[in-house]
C-alpha cells in the first residue's frame, strides 16, 4: 500500500501534469490562431506527452492500491503576446513542474517510499529534456527577434515535431 503522504503529493503532480496539458493546449490554440502552425503543433505534441506523464502517475497510484484523486483544473491563459514570451512561459513552466517532481522525490525518500523513488526517476530525466527542448526554442526566438522571416523558419522546423 502507498503511503498517504505519498499517494496525496502524487495525486497533486497529477493534477500538475493535466494542468500542464491544459496549458499547452491553450498555447496550441492560440499559434493556430495566429497562423503559426508550426508552433501549434509543436505545443499540440507537447500537451499530449504531458497527458501520458499523468497517466503513468494515475496508473502508477492504482498499482500501488492507492486511491486516485482528481482535482479542479484552472483555466490557463488563453493568449500570449508573442511566441517568444509563449515559450519563456513553458520554459518556466517546466522548471516549477521539475521542482515539483523535486518535492515528490524527497517527500519519497523521507518516507523510504523506495517504489516511488524508482518511479520518479523517469520523470528525472524526462524533465531535463523537457526543460532543454523549451530552452533551446526560447535562445532560437532570441537570435531571430521579430524577423518575421526567421518566425517563419522556425515555424516549419517546429512543425515537424511528432
């Protein structure tokens, strides 16, 4: 059986990770609606993976005979000025959900949940990633400015994300 502290703080990444979905399908909707359909698709991408994190979480409870809570999910912000500031945002975005994970871990190791430790070393690593993907777009808008020529190029190379 999960520790309750445990199952509590998973349940809680849980609902980081919908919410994450939640977020980067707003910021899909809102490139499509700019016509940046790379960009959109890229986001799109994105909220899917962040689907399947909550879904190992979800299924990760259940096998532990844990209870799985599912909470409100807020309303994200639903426009951005720019592509810059919609991937500065993901990029802080993800470093708040690897601290989160970060807390998950410790709250774990605490409560010598070695099952949860092992579990939480995929998300470790998937975080890295995560967080170099956002930052590595965030340095390319910084070297093309508002070029709308060099927007456009990265919009058909996002675009090619599956």
């Amino acid at each position: 059986m999960i520790n309750e502290s445990v199952q509590k703080a998973l349940n809680e990444q849980l609902n980081k990770e919908l919410s994450s979905a939640y977020l980067y399908l707003a910021m899909s909707a809102d490139f499509e609606q700019k016509n940046l359909f790379g960009f959109a698709k890229w986001m799109k991408v994105q909220s899917g993976e962040e689907l399947k994190h909550a879904d190992k979480i979800y299924g990760f409870i259940l096998e532990r005979g844990g209870k799985v809570d599912l909470m409100t999910i807020e309303k994200p912000q639903q426009s951005w000025e720019s592509a810059m500031k919609a991937f500065q945002d993901a990029y802080e975005h993800e470093k708040f959900i690897t601290n989160s994970i970060y807390s998950v871990l410790e709250l774990s190791q605490s409560q010598k949940d070695y099952a949860t430790v092992e579990f939480l070393q995929w998300y470790v690593k998937e975080q890295v990633e995560e967080e170099a993907q956002t930052e590595q777009i965030v340095k390319k808008l910084e070297m093309i400015g508002d070029t709308p020529a060099g927007l456009f190029m990265l919009d058909q190379e996002l675009g090619h994300r599956e």
